[in-house]
C-alpha cells in the first residue's frame, strides 16, 4: 500500500482542518443554546435544546414543555447536532498512538488507545494479518510487510468510532523487483528531455540526478537556477514549458517512486569533507529530509564516487578539482548513510500521513579495487552495516561503456572480459551480477545492478528481476 504525497496529503489535512473548524464552530454553536428549564421564563427568539432538537420560542412562556403542544409557543427548528437526544453526549472518538510504525520483523509494537474519547466500555483490534485483541493497550509482533492497524472502541449503548494506522514491518521494498532510471536535468538543455517525457508507467523509480554535497555538510541542487525549476518551482510560473517539475509528478503518482541522487561523478569532490564529523553529517542528513519533504520525494540515493578514493580529479574534465580523500572515508560513508537513516525514519514517523518508510540507497563501484579503497586507511566498505542501513546498493556497472554506445551492450568488463560483451540485460544478470556482487563484497544482500540502456527505448528492454 503506497501513500498519498506528502504534498497533497498535507493540503488535503490542511483543508480538513478548516472544515473540522467550522464544524466545530458549528456544534459550538448549537451548544450555546441552553437546556429547556421549565422554571425559567422565556421571550419571543429564545432558543433552547430539548430532545435533540433547537426550538424558539414565539412568545413568552414558562413551563411549557417544547413540542408537547403544537400550537403551543415553541417552534422547532432543526436536529441538535451536538446532543442528538442522548442528553448532550456525543459518540466516542476512537484513537491511538503507536511505539513505532516501522518495526524490524518480530519486534513488538505497542498500541495505546487512551487518547480515544467517550464512555468507552470496549477496545477492539484487528491487525491486518487475521489476529485480532481487545483492551486499551495491546502488543503485537509483525513479520515483514505492511499491515493495517484498526481500533474499534464502543459505547455502552452501541455507538462506535474506527481509526486505523498502517504499520510497515521490516523495508519490504528491499525485496521488490526495480527498474530505476536516471533523470539528468542537463538533458532539458541537450535534448529538450524534460521530467513529462520520462516514461513513467515502465520504471518503478526515478532518481533525480543530481545534488551536490558542499564541504560544510550542506545539500544544493546542481545547475543555474533555471535549470533546477525542473525539480521544484517555487512559483506557478517556474518550471518546464511543457508538463510539471519533478517535484510536481512526485506529488501526483503513486506507481512510481521519486528520488534525489546526491553526488555522482563530477560532484563528489565535498564528500570527504561532509561526513568528517557529526555537526556535518547531521546537517548533511537534515538537508535531505528538507529536500525529501519540499519536493514530495520518496526517498535518498547517496552517490559518493567513491569513499577512499578512485573517483573524479582535476584532470578529468568533468571536473575541475581532486575529490577530497582522506584515510577513513569508508567508515564515515557508514556514519553519512546511518546519520540520513535515522533522520529520515525520524521524518516518516513524525508524519501521521504516511504509511511507508523513505527510503535509502547508494551507487556503489563494481570494481573491487575501488571497493576495497584507492588510499592508505580505507579496508573497504563495511557492507555488513550498509546493508542494515540501506533499502538496496546500486552497483554500477555502467560505468563499463560508454554514451557512444551504438546500442546496449552491457560489457563482461565486470567480469574482467572488456572485449566481450553480452547482449541483452537478462543475461547480464543471470552472468554478472551474482561475480560482480561478490567480488564488490556485497554477497546475498540487496543490491540493483545497474546496466546502461544506450540509444534504445525502454520499452525493448525486459523487466527487472529484482
């Protein structure tokens, strides 16, 4: 079950809450009408509640019960909408608070109702996987996967109220079959390639490429300031000339994850320098869940190029400086990716909204020598902890050919063959990525191999096999 945006989510809450406030003016409103009190005197326009209903009385009168004489000087004139004939009581309010709505599978969640409102006599649960509870406060366990949470609390004399809240156990989407693709937002300059173009209904993520890391821990968006209006617009008149921003699509789709690229090939040089300590981690990850939330986006993909070394320098001419490399890098890359984890989890359990974690990945090397580290004082990755922090690794293999590529041919260069290639990206797969994943270090744990499609159209290319 995927969410709403944030973006829409948040307008249509903001709209709720108007109309909740009107409707609670409203219901104020009907309470100011006293009670009918048949030992108090009342004049013509005088309202009162009697048995679920406002009346006004059309004369003076004491003593005159409303409605028992219909020609009597009570005029009834609508359903009291806050009494309703019980008395004034209204029906019970069901809710709850949760310990946690993202659990790892097996651990327990705690489920507190005492925040429902009412006369409540009973509290009932259904989990979403069958098992049902009763009580104020329950327990439950779940194994991995997504679940909706419903509370059922009753009156004595009948009336009910429901509230649910969908609980993701584990990162389920660590084991979904992806086909990921790049947006580059230079392409609306070389191509007239804007986000309306991108064939959304083929690919299951989108990552905007790219951000930028800056050597204070800070995050901003590459290109003028032209060119970023194709991944936000603060104004109606921004963005591209045909369709919507990127930001703007992730607001409305829900078949398709939106995500920020951070890094990348000529933009990796403030890495080092970002993860150096934790004041600079920390606003490294909070920039990311600012980004994350202004632009509707699902999630963050971490492309440093690469911790330890082997990356971008001044001769390239992509670039104009020497990445900053320095002895640690690999396991600060562990600290950035842990520190952007746990803000970002924070960020989706602060919001009611949304039912589903934000997710976290990064662009890693296929080439064991860099994986292993270019520099004194990096032993290679520590993939044993990435892969409890990230979704999935995304292993480049790209990098293997080039954008003058004919078609796609994805290279056995993986393999140490640069001189074979291999047609057709299933049987990439099935030949390379189980070598190129355990040469890298990776083994059995989530990883997207990453293979270029060159000059031909998604939809000649198969379908992803997780």
């Amino acid at each position: 079950m995927k969410r709403t945006r944030r973006t829409v989510l948040k307008n249509a809450t903001k709209l709720s809450a108007l109309l909740a406030s009107i409707g609670a003016s409203t219901a104020a409103a009907a309470q100011e009408h006293p009670e009918w009190d048949p030992e108090t005197v009342y004049t013509s326009g005088d309202r009162v509640v009697y048995d679920g209903y406002v009346w006004e009385a059309q004369w003076w009168t004491r003593g005159d019960e409303p409605g028992a004489d219909e020609w009597g000087p009570w005029d009834q004139i609508e359903e009291n909408d806050g009494d309703n004939g019980d008395g004034g009581e209204s029906g019970p309010t069901a809710q709850f608070s949760v310990s946690t709505q993202f659990p790892d599978p097996g651990a327990e969640v705690t489920f507190d109702a005492s925040d429902s409102e009412g006369k409540i006599e009973s509290y009932e649960w259904a989990f979403g996987d069958g098992t049902t509870a009763s009580g104020e406060t329950v327990t439950r366990a779940f194994d991995t996967g997504q679940y909706d949470v419903t509370l059922t609390v009753e009156t004595a004399d009948g009336k009910t109220d429901t509230h649910t809240i969908t609980i993701t156990a584990g990162r389920p989407s660590a084991h979904e079959n992806r086909v990921i693709a790049y947006y580059r937002q230079w392409a609306q300059y070389d191509r007239d390639y804007v986000p309306g173009d991108i064939p959304f209904d083929k690919v299951t993520h989108v990552q905007y490429a790219f951000a930028r890391p800056e050597a204070d821990g800070s995050i901003n968006l590459v290109g003028d300031s032209y060119g970023q209006q194709m991944f936000y617009a603060e104004k109606d008149w921004q963005g591209p000339d045909r369709g919507k921003t990127f930001a703007g699509y992730a607001a409305e789709r829900d078949d398709t994850k939106f995500v920020l690229s951070i890094g990348g090939w000529g933009d990796s040089e403030n890495f080092s320098d970002a993860a150096l300590t934790q004041e600079k981690r920390e606003r490294f990850a909070s920039n990311c869940v600012d980004l994350v939330e202004k632009a509707n986006l699902d999630g963050i993909d971490i492309d440093w190029e690469f911790p330890g070394g082997g990356g971008c320098t001044a001769d390239d001419p992509v670039c104009d400086v020497d990445n900053a490399v320095r002895e640690g890098d690999q396991e600060r890359f562990t600290l950035l990716c842990r520190e952007v984890r746990k803000q970002l989890d924070a960020a989706a359990e602060a919001d009611p909204e949304r039912d589903e974690p934000y997710e976290l990945s990064a662009a890693v090397s296929p080439n064991p020598e860099i994986v292993e580290g270019k520099t004194a004082g990096n032993d290679g990755l520590e993939h044993d902890e990435l892969s409890d922090i990230l979704d999935f690794a995304q292993v480049m293999t790209f990098d293997y050919r080039g954008d003058l590529e004919r078609d796609d041919r994805p290279s056995r260069a993986a393999e140490g063959e640069p001189r074979r290639p291999v047609r057709g990206l299933r049987r990439l797969e099935r030949s390379v990525r189980p070598r190129v994943l355990g040469r890298a270090g990776l083994g059995p744990r989530p990883a997207q191999h990453g293979g270029p499609v060159l000059r031909t159209k998604l939809d000649r290319c198969p379908a992803a096999r997780g």
